[in-house]
C-alpha cells in the first residue's frame, strides 16, 4: 500500500473521459438512465450507479468518500454537511430508546448538547466521565451502553485518551468505541488501527483545512457504516457536492498543511513553556504534558491545537487576547489562518462555575489554533501580547 502522502493525493481520484486528473464535480442532484429496468437495477442493489445526490449516489461525494475511507484505513466512509449531522446519525444508527452511552473527557459544545439534551428525549440517555474519573469507567459501562465515545486530544485542554485501552474495556462489556479524530486528523492518529469501531471527524477542521468549508464523516467497516446510510438520506444530512468537490482538493496537502502545524504548535508550545507569565502549557507534544506517553504510544505528530493558561483572571486574559495581531479571535479551528479563543467566554460560556472548575476551564486559559503562518512570527506575536 502507498504512503499516506500518496494516498491523499491520488486515492478515490479516477481520470476522467476528457484525460482530467481528478474527479470532476458533477453538482447534479440527479441522474438519467436508459430504461426501467436499467434504473431498477440500481434501485434493488444490482449494481453500482448514481441515482439521486441526496442518497449519496454521486460520482464526486462518492470519489471524497473512498479518499477519506482510505486516509483512515477504514473500508467506507460516509460524508456529511457537517461534523455534528455525522454524529447525530452515527448515534441514532447505532443507539435506539432505552440504550445509553458514556462519554469520556471534555466533548466539543454541540456534541455535549446533542448527548445531553437533545438524544435523552428519545430515550437515548448518556453518562459523562471525566478525565479524573477514568478509574469508574468499567463501571458506568452497562449491559445497555452501546457507545463509549471520546474525542482524543480533547477540547480545550488537550487531554489524551489511551484508545486501545477504552476499546478493549468497551468491546468487553459489548459496547462500540466511536472516536472523533477532528483534532489530531489521520496524519497524526489512526484510530482504527488501535482499536477503535468508529471514527468521526469535522472536516471543517483540519480535514478541509482552509476555513471555507461546513463538512463531516464517519469511517469504519462496513457492518457499522452502513446502517448509518438510512439515517443520513431520510434526515437529509448529504454533503452538497461542491463541497465535497473541496473537500477532495484540501484533502491532496493534507499532510503537507499538518505536518507544518504539527511543527509549529511544538515551537509555540515550547516558547509559552518557557514564558514567565504563564503557569500551565497543555501540548501532547511537551514531555512535561501529562499524556505524552500515550500521546507517543498512538500518535505519530502532535498536532496543530495548543492550550496555555495565562497568570491572570478572566479580564486581564482577555487583554492578552486582544493584543494579539496574527491569531484572530474565532471559534473553529484546523485552517489555514491561526485561530485564538478564550473558553470561558465562547466553548465554555455560561457552564457555571464549579463545573467549569471541575472540568479544569479557568479564566486564564486560552486555546490556539496554529495555523500555516511562519512560526516565528506567530511566536513573536504572542511575545508581544503576553508582554502587555
Ligand atoms: C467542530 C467540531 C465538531 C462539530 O463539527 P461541525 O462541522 O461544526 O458540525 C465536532 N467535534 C469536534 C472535536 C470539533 O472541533
């Protein structure tokens, strides 16, 4: 099998009649057929064909579909319009009333609003564990869990989960392991390859990688992904064509733009370690980081996300941030452009207080998105922002 390198350039990518290169975009919602039965055959599974773009049946979503399936070392992958319909369909394929998940570390906003308000009213119900609280894992694991879900690193505060570890505690009470992989991307983490079921990502991100595409995915064995399909047609969720368009043209440097940021949040991180005015640096990359080891164990770069905690409360953190001149303030993250936030006051606003302490968001605390800037002039803004 090619490098990765190779494969994001060339898999699912066919030549077409006119000697292109890569997959045209074919922004058709539908296709025409010879006769009845030659669209019966379609319709009763006989063979392959582009139908209807809505059910996914389309050349270009097709095409970005083998690519990510094989970036992951999955056998099918299935894109969506975004990261949280590819999560929202994945847990109502696979979880029915009555069934229950549990929820490992910090999750991001949406998916932690989708898990505890909106699936409890249909009877899905899920138990969050904290980092802190791994130790009763095995325990919140019930006859009725069929999904252990967790993102690793984790938002905000980088936290690293040991994949292999979770997935065989869950395989053994019979429960799924699905993984967001959104932060670490397939260049840094192959989630399946330790162990996980399911992988899930927003392509918003790092996938598509230049702030200017809504997308998601799921990828796995067939068995797990197809039940996923019925769910996506019927809720509408399709990524539109143009996007996947996109998406497939952002995927051919994926590891080019990552290995980059991989490398420039190191040298961030390392700065902000060294800087007097900051009391804690949250990078898998840092030795002194409390998941290094398994960070090493599963993950083959560091990635591009780093979190710092500033040496002042919540108004004079904000202060730091608005001096900054090349991270502009946003939500997001995974482009082109770095991005800075300041979670008590975007992810995390409005959680009160106790809870944000438990879940270790204090004022001080701000979170970078390293983008494809040069890394010394990223380096010398946040000099110039922590200086005052
Ligand atoms: C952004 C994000 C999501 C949601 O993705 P959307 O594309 O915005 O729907 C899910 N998980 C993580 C880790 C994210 O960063």
């Amino acid at each position: 099998m090619y490098r990765l390198s190779t494969r994001c350039v060339h898999a699912g990518d066919t030549r077409d009649a006119q000697g292109g290169l890569h997959t045209p975009l074919y922004n058709h919602s539908t296709f025409g057929f010879e006769s009845t039965q030659d669209i019966l055959d379609v319709v009763e599974g006989r063979r392959p064909g582009n139908l209807y773009t809505r059910y996914g049946l389309n050349p270009t979503i097709r095409s970005v579909e083998k690519k990510l399936a094989d970036l992951e070392g999955a056998a099918e992958a299935l894109a969506f319009s975004s990261g949280m319909a590819a999560e929202a369909a994945t847990f109502l394929a696979h979880c029915q009333a009555g069934d229950h998940m549990v929820c490992i570390g910090d999750v991001y906003g949406g998916t932690y609003e989708l898990l505890a308000a909106n699936l409890p009213r249909l009877g899905i119900t899920t138990s969050f564990v904290l980092g802190s609280e791994l130790d009763s894992l095995e325990s919140v694991i019930t006859e009725k869990t069929r999904i252990v879900f967790f993102e690793t690193p984790s938002n905000p505060n980088m936290e690293v989960f040991d994949i292999r570890a979770i997935s065989r505690l869950a395989a053994a009470k019979g429960a799924m392991t699905v993984v967001d992989n959104t932060f670490a991307s397939p260049v840094n983490q192959q989630p399946l390859e330790h162990g996980a079921d399911l992988v899930v990502h927003s392509a918003t991100k790092y996938l598509g990688g230049h702030s200017d595409l809504t997308g998601g995915v799921v990828m796995g064995p067939a068995e797990l992904v197809q039940p996923i399909w019925g769910w996506r047609k019927n809720l509408g969720q399709m990524m539109a064509p143009e996007v996947a368009f996109l998406l497939a043209r952002s995927l051919r440097t994926l590891v080019v733009r990552v290995r980059a940021q991989n490398d420039t949040a190191m040298a961030v991180a390392g700065f902000l370690e060294s800087h007097p005015a900051v009391v804690q640096v949250n990078y898998p990359g840092l030795s002194s980081f409390p998941g290094h080891d398994t960070a090493r164990r599963q993950m083959s770069g560091f990635g591009g996300m780093a979190s710092f905690v500033y040496d002042g409360n919540a108004k004079e953190t904000a202060a730091v941030v608005d001096r900054l001149r090349l991270y502009a303030i946003a939500a997001s993250l995974g482009g082109a452009e770095s991005l800075v936030t300041q979670p008590v006051t975007t992810t995390h606003h409005g959680i009160d207080e106790a809870e944000q302490q438990r879940r270790g968001i204090v004022g001080g605390l701000v979170r970078l998105s390293c983008g494809l800037e040069d890394k010394e002039d990223l380096i010398a803004d946040l000099d110039n922002a922590l200086a005052g």
